[in-house]
C-alpha cells in the first residue's frame, strides 16, 4: 500500500483528532468512487493500519502513527550506515500509561543543567510515589513546580537543575502530582 495515503489519513487524524469518513478520504485520495475508499480501507485494515470498532468505524490502530526506525547512527567516528526495517510507536515508546499520562510546556529555566529547557515539552504520569532523584511534578506549599525530588532521613525536598537556583524546602506541604518520564524537543 501507498505511503502517501497512510500519510495523508495520519494528517487527517492529527489534524481533526479523528479518522476521516468515505467521502472525506474520496477528496483527500482525489477517488472518483466510495468504492475505491472501501478497497484501500479494506486493504489498511489487513495491513493492520487501522480497525473498526464495534459500529464498524474507522478508528486507529496500535500501529498507526508508527514511524520507520531504521537503525543506529554513530556519534563518534563515523561508520558503515545498517539499514533495520522496523517501525516504532512513538505513543508506545514514551507513554507507559495513557490514562495516567499528560503532556506540559515548560515555563522557566530551572532545570536546564538536566537538559530541560523552556519550550520543551515533558510527559508526566500522574502519581503520588516518586524516588529520591526523580524528576517530578509537584505541588509544594500550594505552588507547582517541576524539579528534582530529594529524600533524606524522612524530609523531603525539591531541587533544580541550576546553580541559579535553591533547593525549594517545604513550610507546610510537599505533594508529588506526577513523576516525568520523558522529554520532547524540536529543532
């Protein structure tokens, strides 16, 4: 099957947050007939691309939005470029839980020395347990933050990732919100 129209109901999806309907991939496609539509629909679904639910509407599957991996690339000396065929989930690879998973824009440069930079975007899974040195989302005296946990002799605190700033020390309460588990830039 064509690339071009995996693509094509990708941007579909990304953009309207939903699958297009027949009519909607006949002008997307440029196909004369809903015939068509239902051929390449068919012929997606066999290539496990996308599913029915129980309605019999299109809807993704847990291959869709895969991206091709195509192997390691060197960043020491260079070397002999592998070619792997295999894709990935980027959902699956940095998501652990969706139900419990949010994404956040950072705001600040408190934790650059961790390389998490203003602009970034971080995944958070909620939770109320993190481990000392864990990045985490927290609500300390009222206030959210995100930055380094610490635990020693039963005090916990928080601490940023840059001299600039001090470790944070809570007066009343300390409440961990969700621990992050990944970072997302763009260049």
């Amino acid at each position: 099957m064509e690339n071009s129209y995996k693509a094509k109901i990708e941007s579909f999806y990304k953009g309207h947050n939903r699958m297009p309907t027949y009519s909607e991939m006949m002008k997307l496609f440029g196909f004369k007939s809903k015939n068509a539509v239902f051929k390449l629909v068919e012929k997606m679904i066999d290539a496990g691309l996308v599913a029915k639910d129980h309605l019999g509407r299109l809807i993704p599957s847990e291959r869709f939005g895969e991206i091709s991996m195509l192997g390691l690339v060197k960043a020491g000396f260079p070397a002999e470029a592998e070619e792997i065929k295999e894709s990935v989930s980027l959902e699956n690879l940095l998501v652990g839980d969706p139900e419990k998973t949010y994404m956040l824009e950072v705001d600040g440069d408190s934790m650059i020395d961790a390389h998490i930079e203003e602009g970034d975007m971080v995944l958070a899974e909620k939770t109320s347990r993190a481990k000392d040195g864990d990045i985490v989302i927290a609500e300390v005296d009222g206030e959210f933050t995100m930055k380094y946990l610490r635990q020693k002799g039963g005090k916990s605190w928080l601490e940023p990732a840059n001299l600039n700033y001090k470790p944070i020390y809570p007066e009343r309460s300390l409440n961990v919100i969700a621990r992050v588990t990944a970072v997302i830039r763009k260049y």
